[in-house]
C-alpha cells in the first residue's frame, strides 16, 4: 500500500483502537479470568454474519441480504435518471472443527440477483440471476481463558466455468458496490487466494474482534485489452458487541475493503482515482440468541463512497441465521 497513503489512516486507526481497547480491558479480564470455573469465553460468539471464531460444534450461518442503490454509468457519469437498482444475495456458508478449538475447515457459496434500470448505456437494465464461485478455508485459533484469541488461516474461491451476458455483469457490478469484500465469489474464471489474520478479546458481556486479510485474484481467461491479470484488495473488518441481556446482543460492524490495483479512472475521474479504491460500511446489529440458533438484523451503511463510484449510494438490510450442530469430530460434542 506504500503508493496509495489514504489507506494507511483507515487502517492505523482501526490497529490503534483495537489494541488500545485490549491493553485497557486486560487487567479486568485477568481478575475474572481467577474466579471463573467455565470456558464459555472461549466460545463467545462474533458478529453474526459469520461463525463464531472459536466453537466445538459444526456451524452454520445463513445470510440474505436486500438493497436499493442509486446507479451510475461510470463511462459517461450521469446517472440513472433517480430510479433505483435492486439487489439481493443469499450466502450461506458452513464451518466444522477438525481439532476442537483449534483447527477449522469451511465452505461458502452465495447467490445473487439483481434489478437493474434502464440507463443511458443501450440495451442497459433488466433483471437476472447469478451464481457465485464456492469458498474454501482453513484455519487455526489460539485462545485463552483471559478472553484473549488470535489466529489465521487461507480461502480458495474456486471458480466456475462460464462466461457473463451483459445483463449479467450489470448484476455484478452491483454486487460489487454494495458487497465489494465477496467480489472474489462473482468473478468469471478467475481464481482467489484470501489468507487472512483474526483477533479477538472478550471481556464479560463485551467481544471485541477484528479480521484483516488480503485478497489476490488471478484471472484464467484470455482477457480483454482493458483487464489485469491479477487483482489485490486488501480487507478490514472490526466487530464491537455487548450482550445487553442474556438471550440479546447489539453490535457494530464496519468493513472495509480498499482495491490497490484496480482501474478506478474514467472520463470523469482520471487516473490515479484514488478516493475510489476504498469501500467502507457501517453495520448495526442486533442478535436475539436461544439454545444453539442465533437470529440477527443489521442494517449496510456506506460512508464512503462505494468501490469504484458504481453507484452513488445505497442502504441494505440483512437477516442472519446462525446454528449449531454437535459434531462426531469433538469427543465433548455433547456436553454444554
């Protein structure tokens, strides 16, 4: 990131309050860690768009995610005469420890749509459906009584073999604008590496949690004059919840996504474009929590302005569905 600086303040930001929220709650996380008999902090749950980041059970989680977006023809930037594109994507992805607490492996695939307007592009707008290229992980976690954990692992998104109509790629540019972290999953032939890097501290009814990866694309296909046959985007996502009550919990996400070498010049814009490498949005949450089923809403907030000015603004609502099933692989399975 040395020659895109905007980035770093996001980043060093995100870096500096996290671990100045660690250093502050450890001395109290040590004194209840003395009295406590029980591991729950162990496996204290995260955001719910994703499992948990330690758990002894296989896990699930559901997302399905609606949204309105006001689009932009980025080659002539005029703007679709104020009617509005509507996108929908459902994601599910399933995760089961191969040693418990430990070692982890995953798997994720996500349908899209999308209704797109009729813009001053010809033959432009209409509505379709696409099917995203499976994920894969692994990964490992070392965790402490003290609340403290920190881990790591890779994804591989696999791509599928095809080719995108026009109308299409209408519908993936505006997956990419609302959802620019799951790009890699609606890429046609190009294959993603997505080693990542976890932190987490909790500390009685707060977790704090954070994921910084990077994302490195290639594409498999004879590709056109104006592609790259590589592609790198680094990713940050931070997590702060609060169990309010016992069956309930708030949260606050924010995600960022910052493209480092994507083309993000136009006629309008020329290169280098640097304001629109970054995609930043805010989610609240809020979580109710039963035996081993979750149910969470969250609302998607850009504030910035999304990845590549494809649309100027848009606003989403998501629900999540994360659940547990005792899993062969932990001999505690069935034990709380």
């Amino acid at each position: 990131m040395g020659t895109h600086s905007s980035s770093r303040p996001a980043f060093g930001a995100a870096w500096a309050i996290f671990a100045g929220a660690m250093i502050w709650l450890a001395p109290i996380s040590l004194a209840r860690a003395q009295s406590r008999e029980h591991l729950e902090v162990l496996d204290a749950e995260g955001p719910p768009s994703r499992p948990g980041l330690s758990h002894r059970h296989l896990e699930g989680n559901i997302e399905v995610l609606v949204a309105a977006a006001e689009p932009t023809d980025v080659t002539s930037i005029e703007p679709f005469d104020g009617q509005l594109a509507w996108a929908y994507a459902t994601r599910w992805q399933v995760e089961a420890p191969i040693a418990p607490r430990r070692w982890y492996l995953g798997l994720a695939h996500d349908l899209a749509a999308a209704s797109v307007p009729t813009g001053p592009t010809p033959g432009s707008g209409g509505s379709t459906l696409v099917l995203g290229n499976p994920e894969l992980w692994g990964r490992g976690l070392w965790s402490s009584e003290l609340g403290l954990a920190a881990g790591g692992g890779c994804g591989l998104v696999v791509p599928v073999p095809r080719t995108f109509s026009d109308l299409e790629q209408e519908v993936v540019r505006a997956v990419r604008a609302i959802r620019p972290w799951d790009y890699g999953h609606f890429q046609d032939l190009t294959v993603t590496i997505r080693p990542f890097f976890d932190l987490r501290h909790v500390i009685g009814p707060v977790t704090l949690q954070m994921r910084q990866g990077v994302d490195l694309s290639l594409l498999l296909r004879d590709r056109r004059q104006t592609e790259s046959r590589y592609d790198i985007n680094a990713l940050l996502s931070l997590y702060g919840g609060v169990r309010a009550l016992s069956w309930l919990s708030l949260g606050l996400e924010v995600q960022e996504l910052y493209a480092l070498t994507a083309d993000v010049s136009s006629p309008g814009c020329p290169a280098p474009c640097d304001e629109r490498r970054a995609s930043v949005a805010l989610s609240p949450i809020v979580a109710a929590h039963m035996d081993r089923i979750t149910l969470g809403a969250s609302v998607l907030l850009p504030l910035s302005t999304p990845l590549r000015a494809e649309v100027d603004s848009f606003v989403a609502g998501r629900l999540h569905l994360n659940f547990a099933v005792p899993w062969q692989g932990d001999p505690r399975a069935g034990r709380r």
